[in-house]
C-alpha cells in the first residue's frame, strides 16, 4: 500500500524523516530497503557520508513523495522501503545508480517474492554501472571530511567574523537557536550551535537534566521553532559570520534565498529583538527594528498586549537652565516653565559604582559646557512615573546645533547605555548606534572604559575664613577679568565662583548695588523682589562660565567685585531690570557708578521691579546734581595709557541727522536677528497677530512697527510722543533710522521670543573718534552722503576706541578692512577730514587728550591741513576757524 507523506529531513543516504501532510507533528522514519550507507556521526564521519546524504537530501527534503513499507525489523520496529518522488525518481534505484548507497550483501536471501528479487537484481545491475563509472562510493579511497563541533580558539573569529560563508541547518533547537553545519572547506566542516542574530524568540519545551523533569515551552515558543523548521531545516543557507556570545556560540544572520530569517520571526510577531546583538549587525539591525515595530504596530503574537507609545509631536525648544548629572538637566520652554528632562537610553557615571564614580564630575563638567544656557531641541521619547527615589520626569532625545547630546556623551566614555525591558518603549530611537558608540569608546579606553581614574580637581574655599581671603585678595586683585564658572547663586548679587587655575572657591558679592534678599526656603518669605531676583540670577548665570573682577573684601571673606557672564556685567543687568539698586559710594569706589546709576535711570523710566510706583519728583533734585558731578567726573578723570585694541567687524546700518551712526556687530548677534527676524515676519504674516497696542503709549516703550519702505515689521521703541496727533516717533532698535508712526499702527512687543531679554537691541550708538561734523545744515547733509558712499552695503572693522556708558555711545575709528599695525592713515575717519566733510574736534575729551592718541590727532590734523590747503568741502571758502 503506497503512502504520501512530506520529507522533513534526511539523516544519512539511506534514511527519511517523514510528516503527515495532514498532521505535521505525527513523523515516521523511513529506510530505504535493500541498501545502506556511510553513516554521519559526532564522533567522526564515514567516508562519503556527507556526500551521500547530500544527495539524498537535495533530491527530496521538503519534497512529497509516495512511499510504501516493504519490510519492518521485528525487535526496533525500524521501517524499510521505496519511494517515488513527483518527478518519476524511484528510490533507492536513483541512490544506487549515482553510487551513493550501497547494495546490501544479505538483500534477498530470504525472499522468495520473485518481483522483490527483480527489484534486487535490477540494483545490482545498477551498483555495477556506478562501480565500473567510479561514481560516488566507488571512486576510490578519500571522501573523508573533519567535522569540529565547536568553535575552538580565538583563530575561528580572527579568519571568519564578517563573512558570508556556506551552511546547512541541521537541527531547530527553537526559533532563535540551531545547530548549523558550516561548509568552510572541503576538507572540513565546523557543526556547532548556532545563535540567530538580532533576535530573542521564546523557549521551546525541554527537559530539565538535572530534575528529569520537563519545562513548558513559553507562548508561542513551540510555533516559532516550527516555522523555523518548516522553512530552514536541512536547507542551505548563508551564514554571516558576526561573533560569539559569553557562552561561546555562534551568532550570525542566517540568510536564505527569501531573506534573513531573523526578519521574517520578528514580523510575524514570533521573536523580539535582542539589543545584545545590536553591535555585532551595526547598520542590519535596522530592518530587524522595523520588522519587529511591524508586528507591534498589528500586535501580532508575543505584540499582542503591546501599548504603542503616543505618535503625538512632543519636539520643542528649550533653554537649558541646569546640568543636575552627566544625564539629567533642567530645561525652560518659550513660556518660561522650567522641567525636568532625564536623557534617553543613557546612564551617566554612578556613586556606587568604583569604576564609575571617579568620572561623575568630569562627565557633568563635559554636559556643561556644551549645554548650560543654549538652545536645544527636545524630542520626548517618554516619561518616568514618580517612585521613592525619583520624581517624575521626562525622558528626552536632546540634540544642540543638529547633534545628539547623549550619542556625545556615550562616545566620549561620560555614560553607559541602559539595557531596556523587553516591553519598554521608551528608548532612544538610535538606540543601536548609542550601543555601537559604547562599544567604541571601550575599545577605546575613553571616559570611565579607560580604566584610570581621572585626578580629581580639588578647590579650596578661600571664603572659609577672613585670613584666607585676605591671602587670595592679592592675587586676585592684581588680575583683570579672572575665569571662572559660577557654581551656585545664593541671592540676586551674591555668588559661589570656581576659579580653575587658581583652585580656589569664593563667594563673590556684587560691587555698587543692593539686591532684595530672598526667603531662605519657599516657605519664607524674602524681601520683595528678592525672589525675582534670585530667579533672575539663576536663569542667567547658574553654572554658566563667567569673569570675575575683584576689588575687595567684606568683613567675613566675601569677595567684593564685578562678574560678567557672556561679557556682560551682570550687576548692571540687574539694575537694569529694578531688581537692584545702586549703592553710589560703593559703585563710584569700584569705578562702575556710571553705567551703574545710568542703568538704573532707565529701570527707572520704564518703571520695573522696585521702581514700579517710583514718583520722578521725588528725586529730580538729586539726579541732577548727580548727573553733573557725574559728567565732570567721566570728562576729566578718564584717561587712557594704552591704546585699545578692540576691533570687531561690523556693518553700518543707518547715519542719523546730526551724524551719530548706528552699527550692527556682525557674528553671534547678526545670526541671532536673521533668526528672529524671519520668525518675527511669520508671527506678523498671521492674522490673529494683528491687534494694535491698547493703552496709550510712553516714550521708552517698546513695540513692534511696520517700516513704511518694506512693508516688513521690526522691533521699535518709542522715542517722543505727539498726543493731539496720536503719532509716535519710533526708533527701531536693530538698525537705528527712526520714523513716525500713528498709533493705530503699532503693535505690542510683549512675546516673549521677540523680547529684548531674548535679543538685545542690535543696533550700537557709535560716534566717529576725534572728529567733529559740521554745524552748517548743507555740509552736514554733504558729510552724512559721503559717510554713506564709503560705509553702506560694506562689512567694516571698527577700532572701539572708547565706551561712554553714561551717554551710552562708542567712540570709534572705522577701517575699510583690518588695519596693519597702529595705522590710522587708512581710516574712513582721515578720508572724512581729508575730504572737508569734518574737522578735527576743537574741544577735545579727557580721553581723546590721552598720550596714546598723540599720533592719530597727528595724522588727523595733517589730513585737515591738506583739505585746507585745497579748498576742499567745509574749507571751500577759506578757514572757518580763523574766527
């Protein structure tokens, strides 16, 4: 009676696996009757065997065949018999013809069927054919291949790891486990275990050796080796060879003519990806991850209780405020709210660690000074619930300038990437390349891989005591504008400041001004405005790098002195926003009280912070009298003994009426307008942006206002105020030209992306240095025409020969280009002169008299000599001075 049945596998040249096509799990074992073969085994193969089995299993694995049991051995229940392939191939008659089985010698000694001894004979009559052709078994001595059952030393990996090589699945432990026969030479075959890469599928049923008893398989682990089986066993495959694992098992991506295997698991839901591999594939992890978000995203199988994470945007900007650790910071969005951010997929050094530990401030100072006080993207990736140690907080992508913060930190050995649950979604989405980054840095020996720990920067705190500061005062006094960072502020004007290269801690109190103090916990309650202050202090000069001037000491070894952040004097800032005020005596002593008081009369005018209900009246009496013994004290005290070299290269943007010309630095500023310009444009584009202004307004507001030439908006302020026309002049405070507006045409400028908190006014008051414009309307229009023949459209250098904080102007002498050396004969202020359009100025300030300056009045005034002599411009008349 014929049977059909499926070949599963093939065990040696002579032998079958069969499955029902009506039940894949009922299998038999068929050997084919009358003949036998070399046998493959552990201990050592039989020649030919391998080749024998070839032949059988590339003519009928996965194949149906019709087979009938000729005999069966009474004492095993072994079955032996023939088959017939759909093709019209006969076994063993095919097997014997090609000479790879053999006929046995007692085959029809007790038959005494006559078709069975035909059958017998007509093998015989086949087996002498393959003899006398050499085929196969009869092609003489040889055909013996080494098989190693392991992967031996290190050599495997160091002739093997990254190539594709041949091989045949021999047995399907589970879907992500197989015993693999690699066909590397002809003369030797490694049959090892082999570990799937990329993948995790889950257990198959086993038993316990030690217990004899039998474990469950995992869900669905019983389904994915049979779809492993079904599609790869005893089929030829190719093996990317891409390392071991701890065990000393092969793990390699094994490819068939459809694909990677591993791809297929994941889609159907029937694995999960196994991060472990993650640096071994490199860029073929990919697909594996998409494949496996398929099957998420169907919920297909080991998916099927999968909660996908929101797809709602979470991207924003942020300004980060604080570095907490190698791996968290505070960030405030656009509205001010500040928040918690944890990075994504990383772990900074930790304290309990010993190898770690050491690394933890090298790591934060690392994450400092990349991000403290930038702009950064935040893409959410997810977020933490609140537990005993840890309060909720977000887990975050953070990138600055288009690069990933935390892929920065893994490269440079700062932080360890964290092994995530296998159902946690909330992972960085270029988890794989934070894996292969850490697995560089360890090779490496970067950060806390290197395995030494860094020298460990020790400050002394030279505030501690009265002694000790007056120590450090010495050398601190005698250096100008000292590095340092701020480490911690305690109130609007008081801060701790490192300073490196000293290895000194201080605490540095303000020069010349009084901060509100604060509550010393949220439950006390400060001065006012303290808070305001503190907040202030916090947002703008927390951990930010800064320089630090000292002047003095106190009385408990606070350090009395100026700190500029960003270059900026941060006491002046303060005042500046009615959150200080200026102590004259202390201010005048430090040598600041000019900015200082002409920083708090603009606090003043705009009524902020503590000056919020000033009354002018009250003081007008006594800011005169300070005004003058203010002006009097800048003329005639300022001298200057070296001649300044602080160029910056600028463009000019607009030449008042009465010459006073406005500047734009060119760099981070002008970067910085072009951005908010463009985003300042889309908000005005948007018609629900449109409302005018509500109340009346006052000079020194600030508002936004719409060039009558371009039709563009622009940042303004108010400068005057006519009421009975409702007209403001406004002057627009990036650029500097001015026009008039009505009322009904201008906008509130109280967003706070447009703010200048957020920008300062970009356009800088300048005056030329050493040189007076003419009075006489006509020649001051011709001098005003010419300055912009020679300035306009031009990228400029300007030499800032003085900064007149008071009157808020800068000196200045303007080159077409960098000037060599002390040469002024090139400046666009010598061709003024030159020209006729200017004169020398005839009543000199103190610091235009200093010694420095002797050689370019001396150039200047042989200038004006020769525009004399020529009758040029103001001169065409004759010498206007002789009177």
């Amino acid at each position: 009676m014929s049977l059909l049945a499926n070949v599963k596998s093939v065990l040696s040249g002579d032998t079958l696996v069969l499955t029902s096509p009506n039940n894949p799990a009922a299998e038999r074992t068929l050997s084919l009757a009358y003949v036998s073969a070399p046998r493959l085994s552990k201990d050592g193969d039989e020649p030919y065997a391998f080749q024998s089995r070839e032949f059988l299993r590339a003519l009928t694995v996965g194949k149906q065949i019709k087979f009938s049991v000729s005999y069966t051995i009474p004492n095993s229940g072994r079955e032996y018999g023939t088959a017939l392939l759909q093709d019209g191939t006969q076994l063993p008659d095919a097997a014997v013809q090609a000479g790879w089985v053999k006929v046995r010698d007692d085959a029809g000694r007790k038959e005494e069927s006559e078709d069975i001894l035909a059958k017998i004979d007509t093998l015989r009559s086949l087996e002498a054919q393959a003899k006398e052709q050499g085929k196969g078994l009869h092609a003489g001595p040889g055909g013996v291949i080494e098989v190693q059952n392991d992967l031996g030393g290190p050599e495997f990996m160091n002739q093997w790891k990254g190539k594709t090589v041949d091989g045949i699945i021999e047995r399907v432990i589970s879907g992500d486990r197989l015993l693999v026969r690699l066909l590397l030479t002809e003369k030797k075959h490694w049959q090892v275990m082999t570990l799937i890469a990329g993948i995790r599928a889950p257990s198959t049923e086993r038993v316990n050796q030690s217990n004899g008893q039998t474990q469950p398989a995992e869900e669905f682990g019983n389904e994915a080796r049979a779809f492993v089986e079904q599609r790869l066993l005893q089929r030829p495959v190719k093996v990317k060879i891409v390392g071991a694992s701890p065990q000393g098992q092969l793990v390699g991506a094994i490819l068939h003519p459809r694909g990677n295997i591993a791809e297929f698991l994941l889609k159907e839901g029937l694995a999960r990806c196994n991060d472990f591999h993650s640096t071994m594939l490199g860029a073929d992890m990919a697909p594996l991850r998409a494949a496996e978000k398929e099957a998420q995203a169907a919920r297909r199988r080991l998916h099927k209780a999968f909660v996908a994470k929101s797809t709602e945007s979470k991207d924003h900007d942020a300004t980060v405020t604080k570095i907490i650790g190698a791996d968290t910071i505070i960030v405030r969005n656009k509205a001010g709210v500040e928040k918690r951010i944890s990075l994504s997929s990383v772990r900074g050094p930790r304290a309990g660690e010993p190898s770690e530990a050491p690394f933890r401030d090298d790591a934060k100072e690392f994450l400092r000074k990349r991000l403290i006080g930038k702009h950064v993207r935040i893409s959410v990736d997810g977020s933490k619930p609140a537990s005993d140690e840890f309060e909720a907080r977000e887990v975050a992508t953070v990138t600055h300038n288009g690069k990933n913060i935390g892929l920065q930190l893994v490269q440079e050995g700062y932080c360890s990437v964290i092994r995530h649950r296998k159902d946690d979604t909330d992972r960085a989405p270029n988890y794989d390349e934070l894996l292969a980054a850490q697995e560089a840095a360890k090779e490496q020996k970067k950060g806390m891989w290197s395995g030494k720990p860094p020298k460990v920067k020790q400050y002394i705190d030279v505030s501690e005591s009265l002694q000790k500061a007056k120590l450090q005062l010495s050398t601190l006094s005698r250096q100008r504008k000292v590095p340092g960072i701020v480490d911690f502020c305690k109130s609007g004007s008081r801060f701790t400041i490192l300073v490196p290269r000293e290895s000194a801690k201080l605490t540095l109190v303000l020069a010349g001004i009084r901060a509100p103090r604060a509550g010393r916990t949220p439950q006390e309650k400060g001065e006012p405005f303290g808070q305001e202050a503190l907040d202030l202090a916090n947002r703008r000069c927390n951990q930010r790098d800064c320089e630090i001037d000292v002047h003095d000491i106190d009385k408990v070894g606070g350090f009395i002195g100026d700190l500029y952040v960003n270059r900026e004097s941060f006491a002046k800032v303060l005042v500046e926003e009615g959150l200080a005020t200026v102590h004259k005596y202390s201010a005048e002593k430090s040598g600041n009280a000019a900015e200082l008081l002409a920083a708090q009369d603009r606090a003043k005018q705009a009524r902020k912070g503590l000056w919020h209900d000033w009354d002018p009246s009250q003081d007008v009496e006594e800011e005169g009298e300070t005004t003058t013994a203010g002006e009097a004290a800048a003329d005639a005290s300022v001298t200057i003994d070296k001649k300044p070299e602080d160029y910056r290269d600028v463009i000019v943007t607009n030449i008042d009426s009465n010459g006073r010309i406005k500047v734009q630095e060119i760099g981070k500023g002008t970067d910085a307008l072009e951005t908010l310009m463009e985003e300042f444009r889309q908000f005005h584009l948007n018609p629900t942006n449109s409302a005018t202004i509500k109340d009346v307004p006052k000079a020194g507001d600030y508002v936004a206002a719409q060039f009558t030439e371009d039709g563009e908006w622009y940042r303004a302020r108010i400068r005057s105020n006519d009421r009975a026309a409702k007209v403001a002049e406004v002057v627009y405070i990036d650029y500097g030209n001015s026009e008039k507006q009505p009322w009904s045409k201008l906008r509130p400028l109280n967003q706070p992306q447009f703010t200048v908190q957020r920008l300062k006014p970009q356009a800088v008051d300048t005056q030329l240095s050493f040189v007076q414009l003419p009075a006489s309307p006509d020649y001051l229009g011709d001098a005003i025409n010419y300055l912009y023949e020679l300035t306009e459209g031009k990228r400029l250098v300007a030499s800032f020969d003085y900064v007149d904080s008071k009157e808020g102007v800068s000196y200045v002498t303007l080159y077409d280009g960098k000037p060599e050396g002390n040469n002024s004969s090139e400046s666009i202020n010598r061709s003024v002169v030159l020209e006729g359009h200017a004169l020398v100025a005839r009543k000199l300030k103190a610091w235009e008299r200093s010694k420095v300056f002797e050689p370019v009045l001396k150039s200047l005034r042989e200038a004006e000599a020769e525009a004399k002599e020529g009758r040029r411009g103001i001169w065409e008349y004759g010498d206007i001075t002789e009177d």
